[in-house]
C-alpha cells in the first residue's frame, strides 16, 4: 500500500524593517553585543506599559494584503499565556482570536518544479518575539535583544505533499518579504523559523475530507529550509514505518523537535492546544480601527515581485528560466536591471552583463549592487559604446572593472586607456595591404586551406594596440586577400 502526505507550515518571519521593537522603544537591529537593545517593556518590569508600533502594523498589512488576505475592521491584540525562560512577562503578545488576525484566508501562488501551485494562508498574523536562549553543558544564557522584536506568523492550510514543495513556498515567501520591505529573512540571523505539521494517510483516499487525515504531529523552531526539507522527509518515513509495523495507531497528536545532530525528530510533548494558553484580550492595548484609506494606501505600495517579474523576463525579453531566476533572486539587481532596458539596452545584452559579468564581480568581492559605482547609466552606456562598434567586447570587460572600482564614466575610462576603437575603412585599409604585401607567401598557404586568416587579424590588432574594429578588420583582410 501506498501513502501519501499532508504537510501544513508555520512560517515565523521578524520584521526587521523597523526602528523599534513592536511595543517598546528599544531598537530592532541585530547586534551580536547580548542584552544591548532591551527597554523596561521588554524585561517586563511592574508599571510598563505597551505601545504598538504603527510601522509595524503597516508591514504586517503589506504582507497580509500581498497574499491576498481579508484584513480585519477592527485590530487587537491578545495575551497567550505560557511560561518559558525566554518570556519575561510570562506571557506573548499576540493575535488569535478576537475577532480576527490582521490577514485571513489568502492563497499564493509559487512556483514548483516549472510548473505554478496555489497554497491558501490560513491567516498571518502580528505578535511579539521571545528572547534567544543558547545552552551549554553546564549552563544556559538569554539574549533579550530579539525580546519584543515583532514577528509576523503565517499558517497555512495542509496543502503540501512533500518537502520540496514546502521549501519552494518558503523560498517564494522569503522573496515576498525581502521585496516589500518588509524583512531582510536571513536566517543566519534567526530571522527566519518554521514549525511544521505532517500527517500521512493511504493514497487511496481523498485528502480533502478531513476525517481521512492522520495524525498530525508538529515539528518545531526548524531553522534553516534544508532543516525544513530533512525534518518532513524524516518524519514521512518515520510514520510510513508506524504504519507498516503496526503501531501509527497509538500515534497521538504531538510536538517534537529536529535534532540537527542525529538528524531525526525527538518528543517534546503532547500537543498543546489554543485552550490551555488561556488566552484573552490584551487589557493595556485599546483595540483599534484600520482606516480603509490607509490600507488602500499600503496596497498602492505593493511592488512587483519576482514570481511576475520572472514571467515577464521570459516571456517579453525571451529569457531563459535560469537566467531570469538569477536576475529575480534579488530586488536590488532586478531593479537595476530594469533601469538600464528602461534607458533603452537590449534586454538580452543587459541580461548577459549582469548575470556573468555584474554578479561575477559582487560575488568575488563580496559586495552589493549598492556599494560600487556601477550605475544604470554607465552600464547602458558600457553596452552601447560595443553595440556602436566603439570598443571590443574583450575591452569593454577592462573598462567594465575601472567604472566598477572608479567613480568615472565608461567615455572617461575609454578616453584614459587610449581605448576608442578604429571604425574608419580608410584607415584600417592601407594598413591591412601593407601587412598582407609583408606577407604574401601565407595567401597561398590559405586557399590550401591553412589557418592564416588569424594571423592577418592579429597583425592589425597588433599594430592598433586592439583598437581596430573586429568585424570591419575582417571584412577588409577578406577582400584583400580575395583579390589576389
């Protein structure tokens, strides 16, 4: 017999983009000093009271109406009480109930596997981040920075059926992050976390009837997307091997964890259900009204994101898959790109230069598109001087590493180097015969058949110092040697 799995993700991101914490003053930037952006309201001292963070809010809506989710009339905010080290108050701030989450029933649609899926957001709502803990042998520590920086928790329905359909909606949502703003989502960081929920059942069944699910065991704080991948497909096999042995049925519903080191998922608990977190609304934070205007506002800011700016690649400039995925990856490069095809480059030239050459360079070098001197305008320049016939592509590659590393535009560079490519036919045409009147022995050697036609073009570019132009360099050695 055959199975087949249910997998639903709750994907755990921090809105990195803003100044402050989501209810307190103290500063949301990642610092590796411990303990260094913390405030009173983070620390849970007596007399704090929260207050929420309106850019905060204004993310949390950006994603939610990004992933097409009805947003609420009304915003509060509630308490979900549980203890852990990492919670000084005793309690998290967050959305579950009352009456509705800042963003519900929305669907996104990704792509995998070259083909486009559609997965529906059971909701996406604003809470506060616990503190980081890390344990040692003999002892643990907390680090209150990441206390009160504000998360945004997105659940969707069991709409997956394997890891790597999981992976590519996280990768598709971490680009919807980055794109809007809203988070840089680098889980070096701890930016990024994910709980997840895996069920199997017979394939025969129809998996949209609920009463066939099976059990549904979580998996949590997975850290990484390949932790993701590995912590399902373990957890697959593990339940297909319950089932072939006898014993899925005395499988309860539970929470476990992935354990990096043995590279397997080990018990935490039986799960916990929203009823014993007691939750009940925030008593300090008066609910309050979403202004349509502003909500109509944030839609306007909404930007393109890769999913349709990767169609567009393709299909209006004719891209392949790979290169349109490279310029997609990263809004920066993607906006770069467009700025130079918007000033009038070839898009399929532009594509070449920045995915080999542009890319190249940043990778070696480790750095962004912001910090050279690159701009969209001198690579469009760059790319007309060769389509001009003004310089040779092999010296448009020099040049393309001065305007990298020199605030200097690509005319300047050329004027620097002696560079300006020789395009005059009557200039090129005396010098060519005197080089072929030098050697005339070779033009016998090259209707026999004998490769000498390089050599001629060498001889000129020799003599130019590589300033002759290629194409016209040839067409000239071609008929001279033809009319002898």
């Amino acid at each position: 017999m055959g199975y087949k799995a249910l997998i639903g993700l709750e994907m755990h991101c921090e809105i990195s983009k803003t100044k402050t914490k989501v209810f307190s003053s103290a500063a949301n930037s990642f610092s590796d000093i411990p303990n260094s952006n913390v405030s009173p309201v983070d620390m849970a001292f007596p007399g704090i009271l929260p207050v929420v963070n309106k850019e905060a809010v204004k993310k949390a809506l950006l994603a939610s109406i990004a992933l097409g989710c009805k947003q609420p009339e009304y915003v509060y905010f509630e308490r979900k009480n549980y203890y852990y080290p990492d919670l000084p108050k005793g309690y998290q701030i967050t959305q579950e109930t009352k009456p509705a989450p800042i963003g519900i029933y929305g669907k996104l649609r990704f792509e995998f596997n070259g083909e486009y899926r559609e997965v529906r957001i059971n909701n996406i709502h604003l809470e506060e981040d616990a503190a980081s803990t890390d344990h040692y042998s003999r002892y643990s520590t907390i680090d209150y920075n990441r206390a009160g920086v504000p998360l945004l928790e997105l659940v969707t329905e069991p709409d997956f059926t394997s890891a790597d359909e999981a992976v590519a909606f996280l990768e598709t949502m971490r680009s919807i992050y980055r794109y809007a703003n809203i988070s840089d989502a680098d889980s070096r960081k701890g930016q990024i976390r994910c709980d997840v929920n895996v069920s199997i059942m017979d394939e025969d069944l129809d998996s949209k009837d609920p009463a066939n699910w099976g059990t549904k065991v979580e998996i949590k704080n997975v850290n990484s997307f390949g932790g993701v991948r590995d912590a399902i497909n373990y957890e697959i096999s593990r339940q297909i091997e319950m089932k072939e042995n006898g014993t899925y049925d005395s499988l309860e519903q539970q929470t476990r964890r992935w354990d990096e080191t043995t590279m397997t998922t080990v018990y935490m608990r039986s799960k916990v259900d929203a009823i014993d977190y007691k939750y009940f609304v925030e008593p300090n934070i008066p609910k309050f009204k979403l202004d349509p205007a502003w909500i109509e506002k944030i839609r306007s800011e909404i930007p393109v994101f890769a999913t349709e700016r990767k169609e567009k690649y393709m299909t209006e400039y004719g891209m392949n898959n790979y290169d349109a995925t490279i310029l997609v990856n990263e809004k920066s490069i993607s906006d770069f790109f467009n700025e130079v095809v918007e000033l009038g480059a070839n898009p399929k030239l532009a594509s070449n230069w920045m995915t080999t050459m542009v890319l190249g360079y940043l990778n070696n070098n480790d750095k962004t598109i912001e910090e050279v001197y690159l701009t969209p305008k001198k690579l469009y320049d760059l790319i007309n001087m060769i389509e001009e016939g003004k310089i040779s592509s092999k010296q448009a590659k020099e040049v393309f590493n001065k305007i990298m590393e020199e605030d200097k535009t690509p005319e300047k560079v050329v004027e620097e180097l002696g560079m300006k490519q020789i395009g005059d036919e009557d200039t090129l045409r005396p010098m060519i015969i005197k080089i072929i009147e030098e050697h005339l022995e070779l033009i016998e050697e090259y209707r026999k058949g004998r490769n000498v036609f390089d050599f001629f073009v060498g001889q000129v570019m020799k003599q130019t110092r590589g300033q002759a132009n290629p194409s016209l360099t040839a067409k000239i050695i071609k008929e001279e040697i033809d009319k002898r």
